[in-house]
C-alpha cells in the first residue's frame, strides 16, 4: 500500500493576518538573532494589532538541541497558548515541534494549539515536513524525530522575509533543498505523488538557485526557492530520504559542520555509491537519468546521464563557493580518522538511511566518507 498526505496548509505571500481572528494566547518561537534584531515584530506586529496576547522564546542559537527543547517545553506549559507561531530557519522550526510535540505528550499543555510555520530561510522544508533533528551536545550525536503529529497546521511562505540572507546561508540552504528532492526521489519510499514533488523542486531549484544566490533582491528567484524548498519538504516527509542525510547527520553532530553544507559535501559520492557509476549500474542510475532528462543533461547512455546529474551537483557547490570536501570543510585527518567508525556506526542507524535505494553497510559507509574526505569521484 503506497500513502501520499499534505495536512498542512500553505499559505504564499504575507499571509499572517489572515489567520489571527480567533486567537487569544500565541508562543512565538524564534531564534535569538531573529529576536534581537527586531525581526520578530514580523509576528507580534500583527499579534498586537489583533489584540493577541503573545509570548516570545528565542533561546534558540545555531541547531536545536535538547536543552534548547527543555527549556520550549517549561516555558509552553507555564504559558498555555492557543497557537504556537514559529518564525526563522530549520533549526528553530525543528525546535518549535519538538516543543509542542512534547508538550502535548506529556498532557501539560492544551492538545488543539494550533502550529504555524513561518520559514526565513530556502532550505529545510521543516515547515511541511514531518521530521525534526534534535542534538545531543554530550554525546555528539542528531537525532531525527519522525512522526506525523510533527506536522504544522499552517505554513506561511513569504519570500520577502528570505531577502537579507546572505549568499553563503542561501548556498547552503539551497542545496539542501537540492539534496532533500534527489534523495525522495530516489528513496524506497516514494510513489508517483512524490516524485511529482520532487521533480518539480529539482526544476525550481535548477532555475533559480543561481539567481538567488547571485542576485539576492531577485524576488521572483527568492519566492521560487521559498516554492521548491516547500516542496521538496512535501516529498520528503511522504517519500522519505537516504544515505546522504544519515551521513550528514553524524557527520555534522561530531564536526558542528551546518547541515546542508554537510549534505552538499556528501552529495556527490552517495549518488556515486547509489548509481554505481565506480563499478556496476544500480537501478538506482536509471532514477538519476530521469532527473538528467529534466534538466535537459540526458544522453544516450544511463552512466552518463547519471555522471551529468552527480556533476550538476558538484557544479552548484563550486560555484557557490562551498567545499567539495570534508577536508576542505576544515576537518583534519586526524580529527577524521578519529571520528570515522562512530559517524558510520551512526549514519548506518539513522532512520533516514532506511530508505536508502541500495543496502549499505558500514565498511560501504567509511568508504564513502573516504572518497568525500579527499573528494575522488569516477
């Protein structure tokens, strides 16, 4: 049996005042930059001239991690809204269900709060999503939560808020949108409503990507990849995700590396591995070479096509001026070696690697990490 769902609505544009009436109590959480620099008034502006009452948490710097979380979950329950509103990035999305998630669970709060989502970034698709990645500081290691009850009721996806990232957060969230549409679309998990999801992100993303991250005032380029990080959110959370993010999450708990920076470093040798461009032709190849044919960089052969679309990637990270490499990323040899049976004993647990096309081991793993710390492709 194959499942599709979409719970929550979306909302694109300023759409926040449409949905104040009725609200009496809103938890707003933020991050602390958001908070500081005033950019919060985007929600409580709207909360005041409603007659809302509101309260602020923003105790969330760089990613959520479990006291981050602990801390949401007494705050949320001394207060009792009705709805939470968050406003920032992946990490205080993913923080604000965490909270409300536990919240409910432990019976402390009330069980309808209404959640909306407001991203400021192009890249996680946490809003429509029905994951959550949660770090343990202590033992260096992310944990993604997976439940459906982590699903926002409303998504409110206003490019202008996306206008003053700098280039460097829009490279790394964008291919992270990137990732998270090739991942679904090759993932055990996906069917025909899926892959629709993520063809058509994988296209935004071809499109205005560039634009975005060359022009940031593009609006028209900025509200696509705000389009194509909701929906490759939506095919992720149905279709699932792969080795690529297993990796990235251990990789990123052990050298603090941001996720999608992680996901764009590992990105071409996972396809490498899937595909079996090294040695045999997987299945797997034939699903990138439908992407190659997308994005016009198809040719007669399945290995080639397959080679275009891991360079097509590559191409995105250099000129973005990412790094191709763990190295590069500034992680020694010695801190790898150090660390690489954990990260793969970890990426080989994640449950994002589950829906991986291809079986993979642990040895699989540490070589992967090999040829993505020296950066040797076929």
């Amino acid at each position: 049996m194959e499942q599709f769902g979409l719970k929550t609505r979306i909302i694109m544009g300023d759409g926040l005042d449409s949905l104040t009436a009725g609200m009496k109590k809103a938890f707003v959480v933020t991050d602390s930059f958001m908070a500081q620099s005033g950019k919060v008034s985007y929600v409580t502006d709207k909360l005041n001239r409603a007659g809302v009452e509101w309260q602020v948490f923003s105790d969330i710097a760089g990613e959520p991690d479990i006291g981050m979380v602990t801390a949401g979950t007494a705050k949320i329950t001394e207060f009792n809204p009705d709805t939470v509103i968050c406003l920032g990035g992946g990490a205080a999305i993913d923080a604000a269900k965490a909270i409300v998630f536990i919240a409910k669970k432990t019976g402390n709060t009330n069980k309808d709060i209404e959640f909306i989502a407001i991203p400021t970034t192009s890249g996680t698709g946490s809003e429509v999503s029905r994951f959550a990645v949660i770090t343990d500081k202590v033992k260096g290691i992310k944990y993604p939560l997976i439940d459906d009850s982590l699903l926002p009721d409303v998504a409110v996806l206003d490019a202008q808020l996306v206008m003053s990232a700098p280039p460097s957060v829009t490279a790394d969230t964008g291919i992270d949108v990137f990732t998270h549409a090739v991942e679904a679309f090759v993932s055990t998990g996906r069917n025909d409503f899926s892959d629709a999801c993520a063809e058509k992100s994988i296209k935004l993303v071809n499109h205005y990507l560039m634009a975005a991250y060359k022009n940031p005032n593009d609006a028209k380029a900025r509200q696509g990849m705000h389009n194509a990080s909701c929906l490759a959110g939506v095919a992720f959370s149905n279709a699932g995700l792969g080795l690529n993010h297993g990796m990235a999450h251990a990789m990123g708990g052990k050298f603090h590396i941001p996720h999608g920076r992680a996901n764009g470093i590992l990105l071409p040798y996972v396809m490498s591995f899937n595909a079996g461009c090294a040695e045999h032709l997987t299945p797997t190849a034939k699903r990138y070479a439908q992407i190659s044919r997308l994005l016009r960089l198809d040719t007669s052969s399945v290995r080639q096509s397959a080679l275009n679309m891991i360079r097509t990637a590559r191409t995105f990270i250099k000129k973005m001026n990412m790094p191709c490499t763990i190295e590069a990323a500034g992680v020694t040899k010695e801190q790898f070696e150090a660390e690489l049976d954990e990260m793969a004993a970890a990426a080989l647990a994640d449950r994002c690697t589950a829906t991986n096309p291809q079986p993979v081991t642990v040895e699989d793993i540490k070589e992967i990490y090999r040829k993505a710390f020296i950066g040797k492709l076929p």
